[in-house]
C-alpha cells in the first residue's frame, strides 16, 4: 500500500489499461470526482480536495485545463474553457494522495 501519490497537471492518455490507477490500497482508493454538468463545469469530489480538469478524447487527460477546489461538502465550479471533445477530472487530497480519472463526459452541452 502506497500513499501520498500526488499526480496533478500531467499529460495522461492513450493507454491501454486506466491511466492512473488506485488498486490494493494505494492512494488510500480516493473516489474520482463526479463530473455533474458542463457550462461551468459542476460535480462532487471530496470535500476540500483539489479538483484538477482535463480533456482527452477518451477516458484520460490528455490537456490539463486547470483546477479548482472543491468545498467543505465536496461540490466544485470550474469555470476555465473546456478544449474536449471529452472532460474528465482528479481529486486529490490534503495528504497528496490522487484519484483515478473521473468517468468522462462530453465538453459540450448537448
């Protein structure tokens, strides 16, 4: 069990398993943040974690389009351009340990 992995603005695609991975207790298994909306960008990741945004054309973060925090209930804003076609984002919390990449959801709103 490793902790404390802290991975933040990295360029993190075209792999063929996940591109961050959090198995056997590493990172402590910090959930990945829920991506609720777009247009500003919404969602829950662990409260007071720092919530880093990217796009990709899949499932992972090939442009890192910046951060925001979210609050003491786990809600976050970002309100940065989105350069998609997909969004995806980390948590990462105050002992330095990040999640894998949240479930992707398309840049725009349909």
């Amino acid at each position: 069990e490793t902790v404390g992995n802290t991975i933040r603005g990295n360029s993190i695609h075209s792999n063929s398993r996940e591109g961050i991975q959090t198995t056997d207790g590493g990172n402590r298994e910090l959930e990945p943040p829920t991506i609720s909306s777009v247009g500003p960008l919404t969602g829950s990741a662990c409260p007071g974690c720092t919530v880093d945004i990217y796009s990709d054309s899949s499932d992972e973060g090939a442009v890192y389009e910046g951060w925001t925090a979210a609050d003491a209930d786990g809600s976050f804003t970002f309100e940065g351009s989105l350069s998609g076609p997909n969004v995806t984002a980390t948590a990462t919390d105050s002992d330095g340990n990040t999640s894998a990449f949240s479930q992707p959801r398309p840049a725009r709103a349909p």
